[in-house]
C-alpha cells in the first residue's frame, strides 16, 4: 500500500468532516488528527494509536478567539501569554467547557488546547470553519517516538491506517519535540509546566506575569496518567538508550559507556558536535544547538533503529535552554525502557 499522502489542505479538512483520520503536521511533531465533535473518529484514535482512554488528548483550535469554545474560567494573565505564544508550541490545561466530549479528557475537568504553528494545519482549521477543533495526539503508536515527518509518520502508524485515512505532508517538523504543556487550573491561578518544550518556564512567566512551577518531572516519579508522555515507556525506540551527563564523560569519551557484551558497531552516539565518535561507532546526530538536536532527535532515534543498533548512547545537553530541558526529558525517558521490555 502507497502512503496516501496528500498536501490540500482543503482535501484533508473534508475527509475530517467525513470522519476520517488524517495526519498533520505541526512545528513540533505530526499529530494523528480526528474532528474533536465526532465521537466515533475521536475513539478512533485512541485504538489506532494503542492509547488507554484515561489519556487524554490535545484539541487543536484555530486561534485564540476559539479558546471559550472547549475552556472555560480562564485566568486573566492567559490572554498576554497566548497574545505571544500562539501560534506555537505552547498548550494550556483549562477547566473544560460542558461541550467538550468526555472522551477527549478521559473523563478529568480539565482540557488541553493550542493553536499550531504550521500554515497547512491552520488552513485545514479555516475549512472547517468557527467552532472546529482537532483532537491530535502525536501520530505514533503508543509508547514509541513521535514522527516529525509524513514519511516517519507513515512508517510508524501507516499499518494502522485504513483506506481513506491521509496524511497530509507539511514537511519536517521545525521544533521537533511536543507542545510545552502549561496546567492553568492551580489553586490562586498558579501555572505549573507538566512538559517541557520549546517555551519554557522563564518565558511563561515573564509573558504571563506570574509564578511558573515545576520544572521536568524526572522519569522516575512520571507515572500519573495525567500527562502519558510522562510514563515510563515513551518516546523509545527500539535501541536501549543510555544517557549521560556530559560532565560523567572521562578523557577516554564516551567509549567507556559501551555495555558489555554489545559489539561498537552494534552502539550508535546521539551528542552536541563537540563530542567525539568512539571508532567503529554510528554517529546519528552530531547537533550544533539545542535548537538543531530537538529538531533531528526523534529521526536520529529512528534512524538508529532503521540501522539496527542494540544501545544509543545519548549525551544530555545540559539544560539551559528551554528545548535542552525538553530534550533531557525526552531521552530521560526514552532510556527508561530498552530493547528487552519493548514499549508499549
Ligand atoms: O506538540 C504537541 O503537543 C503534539 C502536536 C501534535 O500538537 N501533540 C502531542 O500530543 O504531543 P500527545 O497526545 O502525544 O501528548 C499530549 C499530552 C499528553 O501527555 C496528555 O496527557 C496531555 O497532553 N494532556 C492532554 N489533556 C490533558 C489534561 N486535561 N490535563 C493534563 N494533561 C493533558
Ligand atoms: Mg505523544
């Protein structure tokens, strides 16, 4: 079967309203899109992705004019930070409105909104017109990494598709890893970050005027079903990865950290440019930025699998950017399952 890949925006807004699924994209990653008022679509998603349904999902709107819609008690400093980060990799956690269907919180009072920032996406939400929202979780199959292309995409979900699914193509993601999730709903308006990404905590508070808690939750302590990217088995590729402090690397680099009894050319290397490949290893990312490792991470992973490598060894960016916090959580995670417990 062809990848039913598609680039009409309009074409991808009437199969949504016909019930289909249809894969887009957004500057962080591809989402697996269904219209968030059709409820056979929207449970759709959750068995093609293996998702539980206490999960819930992102519901993606095409402004901030749309936000009372699916929200409702709003603080004030929401507007100022929206007015600055929307479009954009920032999603809110709000008291639902009563027309947001149960299914897409998995039953909580509260629902997750964004407006995208990829022209495509938007203008598929401008078809559907006043009103729409797009429930979109990263289209990937439970527990594996997230596409930030049509192609990885398609490779990943495409066997669960059915016929007249699409997939529209917007080309590579530009951020590379999810949404920063903002809770909204704290006792006295606080705001507490329950995923790190590309806007960070500085930020918020600075647009917002408020105090912003919580910074990433480790992997260890991640295990409410609140937020499913914050359990154990996410992000993970096949590979077993291991991560390292870039202080932890010795004189002899990051040879030291091959696990015995796997082969050097079995490891493969994920790290900033200025660390150095152990020979006979792979080198799937070699980032110059922080910007540049969120954007080719999750490709670098899959690439490591497409290869074949057993372990990936990741050395962590330090986290004094707000994307190397989101990266050191991703990998944190992604390392929290291997090869041997497979993801689920
Ligand atoms: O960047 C992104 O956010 C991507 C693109 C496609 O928009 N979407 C994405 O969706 O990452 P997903 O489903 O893979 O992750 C959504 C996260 C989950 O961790 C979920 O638990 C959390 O959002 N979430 C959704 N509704 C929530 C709620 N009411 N309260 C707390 N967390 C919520
Ligand atoms: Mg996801």
């Amino acid at each position: 079967m062809h990848a039913p890949t598609i680039t009409s925006p309009r074409q991808a807004a009437s199969a949504l309203r016909e019930g289909r699924l249809v894969v887009l994209p957004t500057e962080t990653v591809y989402g697996l899109g269904a219209l968030a008022t059709d409820p056979a679509a929207v449970q759709r998603v959750f068995s093609t992705k293996g998702r539980p349904a206490d999960h819930p999902l992102i519901v993606h709107v095409a402004s901030a004019e749309e936000l009372p819609r699916w929200a409702q008690t709003i603080p004030d400093w929401v507007a100022p930070l929206i007015d600055r980060c929307w479009p954009g990799p920032l999603t809110l956690v709000l008291e639902a409105s009563a027309e947001v269907d149960p299914l897409i919180t998995g039953g909580q009072p509260t629902v997750a909104v964004r407006v995208p920032a990829h022209p495509l996406t938007l203008q598929v939400l401008e078809h559907l017109g006043p009103g729409a929202g797009i429930v979109a979780p990263s289209a990937n199959v439970y527990g594996q990494v997230s596409p930030t292309t049509a192609d990885d995409a398609w490779q990943g979900l495409g066997h669960r598709l059915r016929p007249g699914d699409l997939i529209l193509d917007g080309g590579t993601c530009s951020v590379g890893v999810e949404s920063t999730i903002l809770d909204c709903t704290g006792p006295g308006g606080a705001a507490r970050i329950l995923r790190p990404g590309a806007i960070g905590a500085e930020a918020i508070s600075r647009f917002a005027g408020i105090e912003v808690t919580g910074e990433a939750q480790s992997a260890s302590d991640g295990t409410t079903p609140r937020v499913p990217g914050s359990t154990a088995s996410h992000y993970a590729p096949r590979a077993a990865v291991i991560t390292v402090e870039r202080d932890q690397i010795g004189s002899d680099g990051v040879a030291e950290f091959l696990p015995a009894g796997v082969h050097r050319s079995d490891c493969a290397l994920i790290a900033a440019s200025d660390v150095d490949t152990p020979p006979g290893w792979t080198r799937l990312l070699a980032a110059a930025s922080d910007r540049e490792y969120a954007h080719d991470l999750y490709a670098a992973l899959r690439d490591g699998d497409r290869r074949g490598c057993q372990v990936v060894v990741a050395v962590l960016p330090t986290g004094s950017t707000e994307l190397g916090e989101a990266i050191r959580d991703r990998l944190h995670r992604a390392a929290a399952t291997g090869s041997a417990s497979g993801s689920s």
